[in-house]
C-alpha cells in the first residue's frame, strides 16, 4: 500500500505575463510553494495561489517595463501611504503629518524594492497615477482623522511629472470637494528644481 497526495497549484496568466517564459516560471514557483511543508509539517493535499512578482534584480528593465509595472502596482492596488509627524517649533495647535508614498513589498521579488526603482518611475508618465493615488489615499485617511482631530494637516511631496501636470489642479479640486476636505489642510512642497522646470514650461 502507499500513500497519494493531491495538491493544485494556481497562477494568473493575462495582460500583465510579457512572455511565455514569465508564465512557465511562475508555473515553476507554484509549484516550489507546493513542495514546501505546511505550518503542522504536513506534505501535499493543498492549493495555493502564486501571483508573479515584480522581479528587478537583474537591474536591466526598460522603460516599457516601468510603466507596465507602475500600472500593475496601482491596479493590483500596491501603493501605500505613511504618515511622519512633524514637530511644530512655534506651539501651534496643528497636527501636521508629512505623507510619502510606500509600495508593497510583497509585489516584488524576495520582497525587495530596488532603491533606484521609485526614481526610475517617477521619471515617466505613470509618475503621475501614483502621485494621484497616493494623495487620494492620504485624503481619505485625512477625512477619517478630522472627525477626532480637526486641525490636522497633511504635507505633501509631488514628483515634478505632477507639477507641470495641468490637469492635477482641477482634479484635486474636484477631490477635495467630494471628501468635504479644505485647501488649507494640504501643504505642498516642491524642489527647486522641479519649480525651475514649471517654469521653463
């Protein structure tokens, strides 16, 4: 007599898999995970989902890839924001929070975000879809905090794509409105040199 074990492996293929080879290594990696012991020890009788992951260690990535990836982060929803206190040295009453942006390190390989990536993709148009969302993300949270601390503020960095970015303006506008949020809440901050390009456009 032995002993006969089933277990199913799951992995996505669609518009994101550039290649065949993508899809044959997240097939292989599905099938890595399956071979591992689950958290009693026990081997096989199991299903598990593998969703590929953003693999950047080769350090060779095109531009196409950047977008394509930037695109994935914010429909797959791996975009974050955390919040710094800032430190009043004039005794107001003000909460002010400086907000950046985080991504999910689960959406990458060995969840590792390369330290270059974030400048890489700030560089192109998808740049912007971030900026946006991430400073959607922040104004919801905002909303849910004003209801116990009014005068909390939030502080932004925008990349230099959004600020010659003439449609970010109205879109902000039309948000603020619909989350009942006042202008004055928000601080944007910009480099120098992303200010001398505005003004060269």
């Amino acid at each position: 007599s032995f002993t006969c074990t089933l277990s199913i492996g799951i992995t996505p293929i669609g518009e994101a898999t550039a290649s065949a080879d993508e899809a044959l290594n997240s097939c292989q990696k599905t099938v890595e995970e399956l071979q591992k012991p689950d958290t009693s020890g026990n081997y096989g009788n199991t299903v598990k989902l593998h969703e590929p992951v953003f693999d950047l260690s080769s350090g060779q990535v095109s531009e196409a890839d950047i977008l394509r990836i930037g695109r994935q982060l914010i429909k797959k929803n791996h975009i974050n924001v955390v919040f710094q206190p800032i430190v009043s040295l004039l005794g107001t009453s003000d909460e002010i929070f400086e907000v950046q942006m985080a991504l999910d390190k689960e959406a990458f390989a060995e969840g590792e975000i390369p330290p270059d990536f974030i400048a890489q993709v700030f560089k192109t148009e998808i740049g912007r879809e971030l900026d946006r969302t991430a400073v959607a993300h922040a104004l919801e949270r905002l909303r849910a905090k004003k209801l116990t601390a009014p005068n909390t503020k939030l502080c932004f960095n925008v990349s230099q794509s959004t600020i010659t970015d003439d449609k970010f303006v109205p879109w902000l506008r039309t948000t603020l409105e619909r989350l009942e949020i006042q202008p004055r809440d928000l601080i944007f901050q910009m480099r120098e040199i992303c200010a001398r390009c505005r003004s060269r456009n």
